[in-house]
C-alpha cells in the first residue's frame, strides 16, 4: 500500500521507511484513518512488496513475530522466522499473490515461541491504475477466542446441569421494547409448567403460553428491567391439570436477560392450612364434648319424663281416639329424644376421635329422616321431588348420614330463588358394590372459581355471620370416613348437584350366584 517505498525499490533507511509509512503522499486516501484503524486492531495487519519485504505491519502483527516494528520493516520471513515456517508463509504469499481474489486459511504454528491458530487472510495489493505493487495480509489468533468459546461452553453446561437439577422452574427470559419476554432457556421443571419441552418453546415469546404468562407478566418484567430492584413475592394461580396452585415467585434482573425461579409451594400452603385446621377443629372438639356433657343430663330427665307419662297415659280414663294420639305424640318425642342421645353420642366420639362402627342401613329410611329434620328449613315454596331407585342397605353410620343429607337439604333450599323451586332426591344402584344418592336443585349455581374450593375448610360465600364454611367439609369427611366419595357438578343460573357415592351392605345377586359358581 505504500507507494513511496515501492518506487524506491527500498532504498531508504529503516527509519526513512517507518517515517515514509507514516507520512506518504496525500495520493493515497484515507490513510491516516488507515493507520489509526490498523493500529487499534488486536489482529495483525501487514502489506509486503513482490519480493516478499514487509512495507507495512501494525503494533499486533510485530508482537505476535516478539520483534518492533522497526526490525521487520524491509525485511523478509525468511529473515524474520525459522526456516519452516518462512517457507509454509512464503508458499501462501505466493498463491494469493496468482489468485485472483483474497485467499483465507486456518493455519496452526509456532510463532515466536508461542503455538497459535491463525486465521489469514492474504490477498493483492494494486496501485490505482492496477499495477501488482505486493500483497496484504491479515492474521487472527483464534486460541483465545476458542479458549474463550470452550469456557463459555463448558459454563453453559454446568449452568444447566445446575438448572436441570433445581427443583424449581427455571426461566431464562429476553426482553425485547414493547414485546412480551421471550423464552432463552428453561430447565424440566419449567417444562412441566408450560406444557411445553424446551426445544419447542426456547425462543418463542411468553405470551405464545397464554396460561403461563403468570410467571412473568409484561408489566412486572417491565419493572424490574427498568427499575434494577428484584421481585419476591407468592402468586396464587390457576394451572391446567393441577388446579389451584401456589407458587414463589422471584425474578431479577441478570445481564441483559431476566432469570425468574417459580418454586411450587402448594404442599406447604395446604400443610399449613392442615395445621391451622387441626388446631380449629380440636377447639370445636372440646366445645362438641362440652356440649354433649351438658345436654345429657336434661336429656336423661326428658327420656325418665316420657317413659312416665306413657305409663300413666295407659292407666287414665281416656276416650280411645284422644288416647290414641296422645301416645303417637309420646312416640314421636320418644323418636326425637332418641336421635338426640344418638346425636350427643356421636359429638362424644367426634371430641374423642373413636372409630365410628358401621352398619346395614335402609338408604330410603336415612333420607326420610333427613327429610323430616330439614323440614323447618326448607321453606313453603320448595318441592321435594322424589326419585326412588332399588337400591339395597348400604354400610353407614345413621346419624351422620342423616346429618349429611340434611345438611345437603338445606343447602339446596337456600340456593332456590325467594319464590321457592325444585330439589330432585334421586337413588340409584351404582354396579354390583355401590349406591348413589343425588341431591339436585334448581337453583342459582356454583361458580367455576369456587367449585374446586366448595369442600375446603372454613370457605364459604355466605355474609359475614350467616355461615361458617364447615358445613359442607364436614358432610365430605364424614362421607369419606365412611368409605364413601361425594362430588358436585353446577352451572351458575341452572343449580347444583351434589352426588354421595355409598358402599353397598350386600353384593348383587349376580356377584352372589357368579361366587357360588367359582
């Protein structure tokens, strides 16, 4: 490129020719941007003339020979290195020197006491009339940028080593102005969260998963990138196929990417709920005893009392109809004071937590009873459709499947409209080994957010006072501490149906002749 040493023929000094490189002619353009630009380059640049003379070679290209600029100025290869390596670089001066166009090669050698990879790229050098004056050059060394590279790789690999071993979902997030983040890199746990392997959703934005942009809302991600301060806090979210679920959320800020960890927490929550319960209900269990104490002893009175006014009602001059219902008035108080006992006798045992005894019990019989206890509560616009199946005895406890069912009644009764409604009672046999009761009313639903926490302790959607959200936990423990299963179906506007799934006393006759057979 310096046209002033080439006519010379290298006439010059070598300091001439470092102040000629420096200062030639204003006939080359740009050559003071040239110079600086090759100066500030961490790759070596160099020209040499036909006879292989370096002309020009930057501060890089002379730390890489371990000589100054000054002693390799006019001098040859075969001057500057030992004789093998001078005869491979002379052989690639002079096919770049016959191609046509700049040739590039990956070599590797030993340059001044140092092994390097380089990537040359050598090509003509032509004055402006396209005379061949020489050859330019330029050499990279790739060592550090591939030690560089394999560091980088090898971090990769422990990071998500590291990531795929969390047992927290791991998001890696790229933030693009005024787009939703977009996915780098997640780890299994994340996978099984968004439904989605890693190869699939890896560079795809968030806002693809619809029903996960939870972990990492725009608007939040917005703020950390913008404010730097990290975000900590429990989120409560709705997941496909889990449920409700909670979940701590953290997301920061880490270069130019955003790391958020969700760690599912819902085991702990529902622990601590337990817990909290456990704690609720043994309160309830000593107020149960404590009101079971106190109502026996006037019971005992009441049962002495009736047991004496039977006695003498036998023994009174009365007309015959009169007596007649007097006794079925003394029958039904009796009935009452019975269920009573029972009822005193199963809050003793709930307070104790004994094992409740089960027995064959009339299905139909149950619900009557139930019937007659919701009665009161039911309302003179409500009917009770009846739907008797055949179904046998199935295994129970009669109190608290009276308990159950009439809780059942009433809710059905308060869902109906002021006007009043329909609630269907239906019984069904349910295959060889189960029964089923349904309770279904007209009334005005359940909705959908609330459906899966209808059976959680202490949840209600009653006014304040006016419910305590037990009831219908207690029905689903009970029913599952007698074997059973209960579920509810609803539709806002339409009504509800909660179903009880019973263990039947007997087999069918089928299942009975098949083993007799066998």
């Amino acid at each position: 490129m310096n046209e002033a040493l080439v006519a010379e023929g290298m006439s010059a000094t070598v300091g001439e020719a470092v102040w000629e490189q420096r200062s030639a002619p204003a006939d080359l353009p740009y050559q003071e941007l040239f110079l600086a630009l090759a100066e500030a380059l961490p790759d070596a640049v160099f020209t040499k003339d036909l006879q292989g003379r370096y002309t020009f070679i930057n501060s890089a290209g002379a730390l890489y020979l371990g000589l100054s600029v000054e002693d390799i100025l006019g001098r040859t290869d075969e001057e500057l290195l030992p004789l093998e390596e001078a005869r491979r670089t002379r052989e690639l001066d002079q096919r770049a020197l016959l191609s046509g166009h700049p040739l590039s090669i990956e070599i590797r050698e030993r340059t001044a006491g140092v092994e390097r990879e380089w990537c040359s790229t050598k090509g003509q050098l032509r004055r402006a009339d396209g005379t061949l004056v020489g050859m330019f050059g330029l050499a990279r060394d790739l060592l550090p940028h591939r030690r560089s590279e394999a560091a980088r790789r090898r971090n990769e690999a422990l990071f998500r080593a590291a990531a795929s071993g969390s047992p927290d979902a791991f998001f890696l997030l790229g933030i693009e102005e005024g787009g939703s983040p977009r996915l780098l890199h997640l780890n299994a746990r994340a996978e099984s969260l968004l439904g989605h392997a890693a190869r699939g959703a890896e560079g795809r934005l968030l806002s693809d998963f619809p029903h996960a942009t939870f972990l990492a809302p725009p608007s939040l991600c917005e703020q950390v990138w913008g404010t730097g301060e990290p975000h900590d806090a429990e989120v409560e979210q709705v997941v496909r196929g889990l449920g409700r679920r909670w979940f701590h959320r953290q997301v920061r800020a880490v270069g130019d990417c955003l790391a958020v960890t969700v760690r599912d927490i819902t085991e702990q929550r529902e622990t601590e709920a337990r817990l909290r319960l456990n704690e609720r209900l043994a309160s309830i269990g000593r107020l149960a005893a404590g009101v079971a104490h106190e109502i026996n002893n006037p019971l005992a009175y009441v049962a002495g009392n009736l047991g004496f006014i039977g006695t003498e009602l036998c023994r009174l001059p009365l007309p015959e109809e009169d007596r007649r219902e007097l006794l079925e008035a003394l029958s039904d108080a009796r009935e009452g004071t019975e269920r009573m006992r029972l009822i005193v006798q199963s809050l003793q045992s709930l307070s104790r937590g004994d094992a409740v005894a089960l027995r064959p019990l009339a299905l139909h019989e149950v619900l009557e009873s139930a019937l007659r206890m919701a009665s009161g509560r039911l309302g003179g616009g409500v009917r009770v459709l009846r739907d008797y199946g055949e179904v046998p005895r199935v295994l129970g406890h009669g109190v608290q499947l009276v308990q159950v069912f009439t809780n059942l009644l009433v809710n059905a009764a308060q869902a109906l409209p002021p006007e009043g409604g329909d609630i269907h009672l239906v019984t069904r046999r349910l295959g060889p080994s189960a029964a089923v009761v349904e309770v279904r009313d007209t009334g005005c639903g359940i909705p959908a957010e609330h459906l899966e926490r209808i059976f959680e302790p202490f949840f209600t959607t009653k006014p304040v006072g006016e419910g305590t959200g037990l009831g219908l936990s207690l029905c689903h423990d009970i029913i599952r501490g007698l074997g059973g299963v209960m579920t509810v179906d609803s539709l806002v506007g339409e009504g509800s149906s909660f179903r009880v799934f019973l263990t039947v006393a007997e087999p069918a006759p089928e299942t009975v002749r098949e083993d007799a057979r066998s």
